[in-house]
C-alpha cells in the first residue's frame, strides 16, 4: 500500500514500514508548459494532465488557457487536449537551446 505523508518540501512516501524521501523540486513557469506540452502529445483529458504535472485544477485551467490561446495546444472534439504543430515546433526549439541536461540536474537522487 502506497500512501504520501507531506512535510514542509518533502513528500514521504510509505511502501511497508519504509518511507522513501521523494524531493520536490521548485518548477518555473516555462517548466511546467513544457511538461504539459510533451505529456499531450499523444492526447490527455484535462485531469489526466493535471495529475501529470502535478497541478491544482486552478492551475491547469491557467495554463490550459494560456497554451490554447497561444496554439500551442488544441482541444479535440473528444474533449482530448493535444500539443498542436507548432507546440512540438516549440518543444523541439527548447530542446535545442539548453546547454547542459537540465532535467538531470534538477533532479537529484537522495544518498
């Protein structure tokens, strides 16, 4: 049985009688679409992506809108959210101007 105990900025995560630390890392704004973006590429529902990213649904209304204003993200007739064309134009263009793994660095393993 998994269950997640909340301590300041550490979430504890109880498997058994063991708790694992997983840190939470502090995410930007320009992170956070990005991982909206590469999670819809194949198609999510708005609460699919939500516990994705790991967003209040105040939050992923925010950004939704904003994504979808901007076209970088459509909304299907399936009620599917969808990174557009130039969304993965945009991911792609992300990916290039980063000089080091910036993901790899972010998150450090705890020893």
């Amino acid at each position: 049985m998994k269950r997640h105990i909340c301590s300041g900025s550490r979430t504890y995560q109880q498997l058994g009688t063991v708790f694992l630390v997983l840190h939470m890392v502090r995410r930007d704004r320009h992170d956070i679409a990005v991982d909206i973006l590469k999670k819809a590429v194949p198609g999510r529902k708005k609460t699919e992506l939500m516990s994705e990213v790991g967003l209040s649904y105040l939050q992923t209304k925010q950004y939704l809108d904003t994504l979808v204003e901007k076209g970088l993200l459509e909304i299907g007739s399936d009620k599917y959210l969808k990174t557009t064309k130039k969304g993965t134009d945009f991911l792609d263009r992300c990916g290039e101007c980063l000089l080091f793994p910036w993901e790899q660095q972010k998150r450090k393993p705890d020893i």
